[in-house]
C-alpha cells in the first residue's frame, strides 16, 4: 500500500500551504510520463520516499528551497502563484532525486543511491537505468541557439565554448521564448539520441550573464578540485535560479565593447558662435570623418585592427546649438579639452549631461517600455521599413569581423571554423531574426530579413543545426 497525502495535510514541500493548495497538481508531473521505457520511474520514487520518509524528504526539499533565505526572502519565495510554485517544486523535486540527502536512521544518504540499494522501490530495468543517470548527470548551464517548437532544442554549453553543440528532443520545453536563452539542463542519453531530465532552470536575458560569470569564477577558484565542482556549479545554478523569484532583478553591467570600461553615456552642449570655422577646424582633423549634414565622429584605430569612433558631434535640433557624445568618462574627459581646442572661438560650452544606462533602464516606467518605437513618428510602413533595413545594414556592416563576448572573444568569421562556433553564430543570428520580428510585428510593418549575414559569412541559414 502506498501513502497518499491527504489534500488538507501541509505539504511536503516546506511551503507552509496545504497540499491541495501547493503541489497536489505537480506531483504526478515531475517527469513526462510519456517517456517510453523509463516512465513513471520519478514518480514511483517520490511516492516511495514520501510512504516511507515523509519527514525526511520534507526536511530536505525546504533545505533546498529555504536554506540561506532571509524570513522576507523566504515571505517571497512562498507568496508565488500556484503556477510558477509547480514549476519551482517540480525542479526542486529532481534535484532531490539527482543529488540530494535525506537522513535514514540517523545517516546521510544520497536519495539516487538509496533508491536503488536493496529494499527500495521496485524499478523496471529502464527506471532503474533513468534513476542511476540522473545521479551521474551534472546540471549545466547551455545557451538555446536554436529549437523547433514543441520537437527539439539545439544546446551550446555556456562554460566551454569548444564543446559541440547537442541536439536534444523535447516536446514540452521546445517553446519559442527560450531562443537565445540560457537554460539549467541535465541531458541524459536514451536509444541512441538526447533528452532532458524535466526540469528546465529558465534565466533572463540579463540574470543568465550573472550566473554564467558566478559558475566561471567557481571553475577558476575551485580549479584541481573537480570532485567537488559540479556539486558546487549546480548549486549556483539553483540558488540563482531561485533568486529570480525572490530578489531584485540585477541590472546588467553595462560596459564598452572594446575598451571594456563602464559605459556612461555622456553629452556635452555648445552654442555655434562660427559656423564656417567650426566646419573648416573639424575638416582640416585627419581623425575626424563626416559633415554637418551627417555629423562628425572621432575615429581611432584599435589593436584589433577596427575603427571605432570616441566621439560624435551632432546638430542639435536648435540651428546654432551642437551636441559632442561620449560613451565613457574616459573619452569625455580626453574629449572635451581635444574638441574646444580644434573648435576654438567658434563654439561656447553651455553644459554637460551624464545618464546611467542601468539607470534609465530602472526608472524607464512600464507603459513606456512597451510604447511603440514609432509612435511619435508618423510613417508609413513602406518608409519605416526601408529605414529600419538601412540602418541594421549599417550597424551590422561590421559584425562578422567584430570580436564578440559571446563567442569568447572570437569574431563570428573565427568562430564558425568550428562546429561549436558555427551552431553558437547560427544561434547569435536567428536571435537577431526573432527579435527583428517581434519588433516589425509591434510596429506594423514587414519584417527586415538577415540574410545579408549569413551570405557574409558564407554559411546556411540552418548552420550547425542539422
């Protein structure tokens, strides 16, 4: 006879709710009872441990969900709607299953070993092959380069960018939101191919950087002790996770391409007191490209053998008025007395304007985030397409031979000369396509494709996902 818990009982989870209130629903759905051999094996698991070790395991989910948590914190984590609670509580569930303890008679066993030790639940031949893979794989960190919804995901893992990419069948997690994504997976290996575990660790585009440089700094402290480190890299993975639900949103760090400096965007105003000596000083500049018509920018050549620019002078929207922008203090500083000292008597400083891009970000009000990009401007679909796709040509004229964190440093010609680099620009480039169409699709009009890219670099539009 298995124990059942009853619906008014608290549940085991730790959450302080009654059952039917918590899990009752999720229970039964920690792993896709689809699966063909090994289903049902979490399932007849969790029921076994909680007829025979109901306060144990209880114990030891709110030790994964709470431990650390300050009583806010933890207020946080237990107001969470029902939904995303089956979603945390199914994750926390197999991470018992895969890596947890539980105290039997006074000792320590880890939950995957004791299932299978004699006396344990009966398994089939496949469950208990499940249930011993489930212990031996690692939870790691993987960028979703690319999917097909509700069949498959295509996975580049985020700490090894030499790794191949791997290909994993899904039916339930292959949603389109994950593109671009990182994720927290266990892949296991069945007949031949690869799947998921069940529970997926969903990080944003902002908290999934924070979490891949946390796991990086473990890797090169913890460096010559690898028996301890994938413990450690999954429970970093899992504190983050959960910290999504309970604790602020970091703000990313934002910092020049290049130079690596805080970015802070930085505007100095003039007043044009000469117009036709300010032209002729900025002309005369051997660094200096552009005109009053375009605006002139500041170039320097960089080691890695690219210009950039440090400096843009704009027309301000006042016929005598110009503005010089900076993306960092550095280039202001250095700006400002190399710009009056080429303009001279033409122009006069009025003043200087600093912005944080973190915190325009954080005080941005919701209704205007959402605005349309082009609600203050009245065009025609036809004519803000046409603009759209000249300036994506423009700002991308560049990118394949840009260095780019996100292929360690590689620029995406470099990288695509191997399997793991190819998959992770395939991935870099279809992200690009699916944000362009929800942008075109939020403004009305057709979508801008990237096939100027993918022909830049000589590769197919499927590259590396096959």
């Amino acid at each position: 006879m298995t124990y059942k818990i009853g619906r008014n009982e608290p549940c085991p989870c730790g959450s302080g709710k009654k059952y039917k209130q918590c899990c009752a629903n999720s229970a039964q759905d920690v792993v896709e009872a689809e699966r063909k051999g090994h289903a049902g094996a979490a399932e007849r698991a969790i029921d076994w441990l909680m007829n025979k070790h109901r306060k144990a395991v209880s114990i030891a989910l709110a030790e994964l969900l709470f431990d650390d948590l300050s009583p806010e914190e933890e207020d946080a984590l237990k107001a969470q709607d029902q939904e995303t609670w089956s979603i945390i509580h199914m994750n926390v569930m197999e991470l018992l299953l895969a890596e947890g303890e539980i105290l039997v008679h006074g000792e320590h066993r880890r939950v995957s070993e004791y299932l299978l030790s004699p006396g344990g639940p009966l398994f089939t031949a496949d469950q208990r092959r499940w249930i011993t893979q489930l212990g031996a794989r690692p939870l790691r960190l993987y960028d979703v380069t690319d999917l097909v919804p509700g069949q498959q995901l295509t996975l580049c893992d985020s700490l090894d960018a030499e790794a191949p990419p791997i290909i994993v069948r899904e039916r339930s997690g292959a949603q389109a939101s994950l593109l671009g994504l990182q994720i927290g997976v266990r892949i296991m290996e069945v007949d031949g191919h690869c799947e998921l575990s069940g529970a997926i660790y969903a990080f944003s585009h902002f908290t999934g950087p924070v979490v891949q440089a946390r796991m990086r700094q473990a890797m090169d402290h913890f460096e010559g002790q690898a028996s301890d480190l994938p413990h450690l890299l999954s429970t970093i993975l899992q504190r983050q996770w959960l910290a999504q639900f309970y604790a602020p949103m970091p703000m990313p760090a934002f910092r020049d391409a290049y130079s690596g400096e805080p970015m802070l965007l930085i505007t100095d105003h003039y007043r044009v007191t000469d117009w036709q000596e300010l032209t002729h000083s900025l002309s005369a500049q051997s660094d200096v490209e552009g005109d009053r018509e375009t605006a002139w920018n500041r170039l320097i050549d960089c080691t890695d053998g690219e210009t950039r620019s440090v400096a843009t002078i704009n027309i301000d929207k006042s016929p005598d008025k110009i503005t010089v922008f900076y993306k960092t203090q550095r280039h202001a500083d250095e700006g400002r007395p190399w710009f009056e000292s080429v303009a001279g008597n033409a122009v006069r400083f009025l003043s200087r304007e600093l912005s944080d891009p973190a915190g325009l970000l954080r005080n941005m009000p919701a209704d205007h985030r959402a605005k349309r990009p082009d609600a203050d401007v009245d065009l025609s679909p036809e004519v803000l397409a046409e603009m759209m796709e000249e300036t994506l040509r423009r700002m991308y004229a560049k990118w394949p031979d840009e260095p780019l964190p996100a292929l360690a440093g590689k620029t995406p010609r470099q990288a695509i000369n191997t399997p793991a680099g190819l998959e992770r620009v395939g991935g870099l480039i279809r992200l690009y396509e699916a944000s362009e169409k929800r942008q075109a699709a939020q403004q009305g009009r057709r979508t801008i494709p990237f096939d100027f890219l993918w022909r830049a670099l000589g590769i197919s539009r499927h590259a590396g996902s096959q």
